[in-house]
C-alpha cells in the first residue's frame, strides 16, 4: 500500500512532459509534490530505445530553438539541440529541389531556382510573408479569423504550385495532419517557428528531455509503475506501487495524455488523434551530407517526410553508421506484411533520396494511432486547466499538440493551482506572462 507518511502537497498524475513541468513549477514555488506514472519509465510518447547502438525515437518530435517553454521550464537548462540546417530539401516532379533559408536577425531569404514548385516571384512573396510572420506576435496570430489551415492557405494568394509543391507537404511534417483540417492559427504558430529558423532534435534522443524533468526534481518525487484509479480534489486512489491504497494531498493535477485524462475527469471532451509511424533504418552511408528535413511533394508513396537523423545527431548511430528516421500518416496499410510494408517504404525513400536502399536495415517500426491530439478548427488553443479549486488538468490536448504545448500547459496548470493557494510563481512570473508563447 503506498504509504501515507509523506503526504504531499500535490499529486501529478501522469510523468510526461507537461506533468513534469507543472511539478518543477510547483516545487520552485516551495510545494512538496508526488508524480505517479502508470508505466515503467518517464516521458510517455517521448520514448527512446537503444538498438544496436542506434537511438531510435518512439514518435516524431521536431523541436523548435524558438519554443519559448524550452527556456522557461525549470530543469531544462542546458538542454543540447541539434539543428537543421534553414529550409528543406523537396522533392516534385520526380526531382529534388534544395529550398534553402538563411536567417538574420532582420530577414528570413528563402531562394530556389526555378522549379515546379514555384517562380523567381512566387518565392519572394513566400519570403515576405514567413519574414512577417516571423515578426508576428502571438497575441496578433490568436485574433486572426480562423478557418481550416488548408482554406487559409488558398485565400492567401500563394501560388497553387507553391502550396502543393512546398507549403502543403511542409504543413504535413509540422502538423501531422495529411487533410490540413487544423486550425489556421496553430498552423500559423508553428509556421511562424519554421520561419524563426531553429528546427532542431534533443541530442541522444527525445527521451532527454523527460529524462532531464525528472532527474531534477527533489528525490523520490516520481513513482513508476503506480496506476491511478480516481481522483478527487484531495486523494487520489491507486492500484500498483506495493499494492495500492489512497495517497491524500491538497491538489491533484492530470497530466496524462487525453484519452486516460477522459477516463479519470468524467465529462472532459476527448479529442480525435493523428496516427502516425516512425520508421527507422540503418545505413552503411548517410544519403545526404546535410542535416535536412525531406518533403514529399508528389505523393507517391507511404513517407510523408524523412530526415537523415545522424546527421543531425551523430550521437543517434554508431561509428560507421547512417541512421534515416522516416514519418508515415495515418493508419498502416491494410493487409501489408512487415515485408511488403518496409519494402514499400524503402522504394519511396529511394526516390525522396535519389540513392538505392537495397542495403538499408529496418531496425525499428512504431505505430501510434493517438500520436497527435487534432486541433480542427475552431480549436481553444487555451482550454482550461483548473477544473475546481484542487483539481487540474494538463497536456497538449489542453494546448497546442507540440512540445510546446505540453510544457506550456504544465506552466499553465501550476499557476492556477499556485494562485488558488495564495502563492507566487518561484521564478517569478504570473499567469499571465504565458501569452507570448509560440
């Protein structure tokens, strides 16, 4: 039975990313806090394996430099990026194309030849507005009208070849959502990121940030294996961690992903989810020397887009190793074996890298049918998170489905909880500071 001798202030359910924000927020503030996760590790979808000497992510996660929550957080200090370099490298009409970007602290310059996918005139007008978006608040972006991302981009008079030949595919790889049902001011957010420059990786892999969370917390915060059954503004009930039992406290906060926070709050909307695959593959040679995002833009296979993730981060694959990690959206193909699938796959990537794949190994296949919470449009990208005075909610199905989102909505939670206590933020920032988050 967990033992009732050291009550906590708070509980967090749940040791993803947002719950183990919030937990930093609450500690920093002087608030002694209890983190119980159901499963054997920390991070939830923000899992790493280690095959062969391959570090192989269990779900897609493109950082920003730029996420403002990446500084803010307590415990993530230090943090070590891997960039890409600007742009993408797309490929239409069965030819790569190097849409390339250099950032200076005034301009963003996107430059390409003239290709398919766009004019000399089409790129400068892309240019100027990612430069304007780039210099846009986010208060100016959340009272822009809202509409679908894919209505929004064809009332903005881009050409129709730049929008299929590189917004569309780029939006794909941002948002995960193949229809571009979302909501335009998300897309809009997560454009503006792009624009900023900054995409990056977590070095050693997306289990370093939890990893990070959870390591600077006061010892013996967080509890593993302990699922909890029911919450109430002052207990919370549990089956596991030595049997079972009741664990009081003063608050309690859900920071588990949606579905399981539906299950435990009765009435909480549920979101539907993107599917998404990761793949990954070994290869005796990186097919691009560059660390780039890959597009596709013609659409003719499973991959939607595709990375040379050890040149990104050397420390993803061994000495003498390539590791490529590809995303595929949506369900898996009906009916495909393993085999068929990958070799499916590895003949797309062969196009999308103009090299052959016949030596490239599958190490590993993850397949998660509520990888991404949606955010169609009209979409609260600030949905509460105090529930009652005592009990709270958090997540990115509480924010924007990014990184950012989780960890902004555990600031978010916290200084509800903080404000119902009476207390201070310990780094000295109110409830309000949030509102520039990107």
């Amino acid at each position: 039975m967990l033992s009732t001798a050291r009550q906590a202030d708070v509980v967090v359910v749940g040791a993803g990313l947002a719950g183990l924000a919030a937990a930093h927020h609450l500690t920093s503030a002087g608030l002694t806090v209890t983190v119980l996760e159901a499963g054997p590790r920390v991070g939830g979808r923000m899992a790493t394996d280690t095959v062969d000497g391959f570090r192989l992510d269990h779900g897609p996660q493109l950082l920003n430099a730029s996420y403002p929550e990446l500084r803010r957080t307590p415990g993530l200090q230090g943090l070590r990026l891997r960039p890409f370099s600007p742009g993408a490298l797309v490929r239409a009409g069965g030819r790569g194309y190097r849409v390339g970007g250099a950032r200076t602290r005034t301009r963003t310059v996107l430059s390409a030849a003239r290709t398919p996918i766009g004019d000399t005139l089409d790129w400068a007008g892309l240019g100027t507005a990612l430069n304007r978006l780039a210099a846009t608040s986010t208060s100016r972006l959340l009272a822009r009208p809202e509409t679908t991302t894919a209505a929004a981009l064809a009332a903005r008079g881009f050409a129709p070849r730049l929008v299929d030949g590189f917004l569309r595919p780029l939006l794909n790889a941002l948002l995960y959502d193949p229809e571009l049902a979302t909501s335009s001011r998300c897309a809009d957010l997560v454009l503006r990121g792009f624009a900023r420059g900054g995409t990056c990786l977590p070095a050693t892999g997306a289990a370093t940030l939890p990893q990070r969370l959870a390591a600077a917390l006061p010892p013996g915060s967080v509890r593993l294996g302990v699922r909890v059954t029911a919450v109430s503004v002052n207990a919370v009930a549990t089956d596991g961690g030595g049997g079972g039992g009741e664990l009081p406290c003063r608050a309690v906060v859900v920071a588990t992903g949606a579905r399981a926070a539906g299950e435990l709050l009765p009435g909480l909307r549920v979101p539907a989810f993107h599917a998404v695959t990761l793949v990954h593959h070994a290869a005796p040679r990186s097919p691009l020397r560059e660390p780039l995002l890959v597009l596709d833009a013609d659409r003719r296979g499973p991959v939607s887009h595709t990375i040379p993730a050890s040149e990104i981060d050397a420390s993803r694959a061994p000495a003498g190793r390539a590791l490529i990690t590809s995303v595929l959206l949506g369900p898996p193909a009906n009916g495909a074996g393993a085999d068929a699938a990958d070799a499916a796959v590895r003949e797309h990537l062969a196009e999308l890298y103009e090299t052959s794949t016949e030596d490239w190994e599958p190490l590993a296949a993850h397949h998660d049918p509520e990888a991404v919470p949606v955010m169609t449009a009209p979409h609260d990208l600030r949905r509460p998170v105090r529930l009652l005075c005592g009990l709270y909610v958090c997540g990115d199905h509480r924010d924007t489905s990014t990184v950012q989102g989780a960890l902004l909505s555990g600031r978010r939670a916290a200084a509800h909880l903080l404000a119902d206590f009476g207390l201070r933020p310990g780094y000295g920032e109110t409830p309000h500071q949030s509102e520039e988050a990107a």
